[in-house]
C-alpha cells in the first residue's frame, strides 16, 4: 500500500477523524440552521440580534455565510488537532521509530500524512455545504435562488482556507515531538488572532480573514477583507506544508 494510503487508512480508522468529520459535517450546518431558526421564533430578542449580526444578507445567502462563519472556526479548530494528531502520535505513541526503519523517504511520509488530511477536510466542507443546503430547505427557506450558489461557494472557500492553514501544526508536533504542544500552539494562534482582530487589524491576520470575508464581524470587517488578504492563507499554508518535510527529512532518531 502507498503512503498515502496507509496514512488515509489510519486517518479513517480514528475516532478523532470520526467525531471531527460528525462535527464538520453535521454539527455545524444544524447549528446555524438552529440559530436561524430560533432567531426567527423569537424577534428581538439577544439571540436573534445576535444571529442577525452575524448575517450579511437576508434568506439564502445569510444563512450559508451563518454556516460558514462556523465552519471556518470548526475546520481550524478541529483540523488543526488532527494535523497536531497525526504528525505528533507518531512520538506519543513511540512509531516514529519504524518510519527511519522503511524504504519509503520520510519527507514523503509526511507529505502523506499532509495530503491525507488536507484532502479529508477539503470532503467534509463539500459535505457540509450539502448538508446545509438541506438543512435549509427543511427550514422552509424555499427554492435556493441563482445567488444561494456563490454564497455556498464562498462559504465553502472560506472554510477551504482555514483547511490549508492547518499545516504549520504539523510542523509544530514534529518539532515539539508531540501533538499536545501543537495543540497549545494552535491555542496561541487563536489567541493572538483574536487580540490582532480586537485590535483593528483582523483582515491582515491569515487565520481571521476567512470568518470576516463571510461577515462574522459586521459588513465594515467584511469590506476590508479582498483577495490580498485571502491569499495570505496560501503562503501560510505551503510554508507550513514546506517545513514540515524539510523538518522530516533532516529529522534524526533521539
């Protein structure tokens, strides 16, 4: 079996994996469609001006950025501990030993691992758009008209993003040789995102562009958000990915 193989097959077979992917895929579109739903049975109350504060536009689309906007904190936030996860198990639970053992590089083992995960988030999002979709459907919002399918495609772009972002954790497990240290820098990057975002300057941090492209933080956010800032995820991401295997491929048995 290919590396990439093997990697998607322990992927699959963890209940991280398990429960992540039930959280991406259905917990996320159900509960925007909860919050739009029961901001529409109580009318001005908090959670309702909540809700509406968070929806740049009315029907289709507000709702499908509502889900994005949540999807893009899941994706990050449950990605990111799978990244962590299956670069760092490898010293947590003592394997690291046996990939300096295989025929196979360990640059591309880790290019394995990378791909496996980046390839299943990229699904779960697709998925979770769908699901979203009928989700809506059920809450009566009636027939998707021609604009519900480019605010699904930005939700889902959105969301693609802070997928590709997740790849600087794989490096943080390898070099902190565990996946709890990438955890608590994934934490760190939360934080300081969060803080960048208070400040004013949240559209120039990678990991907070994505939500307020979508709205999350008011149209005045939103409209600071362009391509430019976007793509700041690209580099961030093929950084990450970059020095992960150059980390693997110099990496040395202690």
């Amino acid at each position: 079996m290919s590396a990439i193989g093997i990697e998607t097959l322990k992927l699959r077979r963890s209940g991280l994996a398990r429960v992540t992917t039930l959280v991406l895929v259905l917990g996320c579109p159900l509960a925007g469609a909860g919050f739009l739903r029961l901001a529409g049975a109580a009318p001005g109350s908090p959670l309702a001006e909540k809700t509406a504060a968070l929806m740049p536009a009315d029907g289709w689309p507000g709702y499908l950025a509502l889900v994005g906007e949540i999807l893009t904190v899941a994706v990050l936030l449950g990605g990111g501990i799978a990244m962590s996860w299956t670069f760092g198990r490898e010293f947590v639970d003592r394997t690291v030993y046996g990939l300096f053992a295989t025929a196979v590089p360990r640059w591309r083992t880790a290019g394995a691992k990378i791909a496996a995960v980046l390839a299943w988030l990229l699904l779960a999002v697709l998925a979770a758009v769908v699901v979203a979709i009928l989700a809506g459907l059920l809450l009566g919002l009636g027939a998707p008209p021609a604009e519900t399918w480019g605010a699904a495609g930005r939700s889902a772009t959105a969301a693609a993003l802070c997928a590709l972002m997740t790849t600087p954790l794989g490096w943080a497990a390898s070099a902190l040789r565990g996946y709890l240290p990438a955890v608590g820098a994934l934490l760190a990057l939360v934080v300081i995102t969060e803080i960048g975002t208070a400040l004013g300057a949240g559209a120039w941090f990678p990991y907070a562009a994505p939500g307020l492209w979508l709205g999350m933080g008011g149209p005045a956010a939103a409209a600071e958000v362009g391509a430019v800032q976007l793509g700041l995820a690209v580099p961030v991401g093929a950084l990450g990915a970059v020095g992960t295997l150059v980390w693997w491929r110099a990496a040395e048995v202690v």
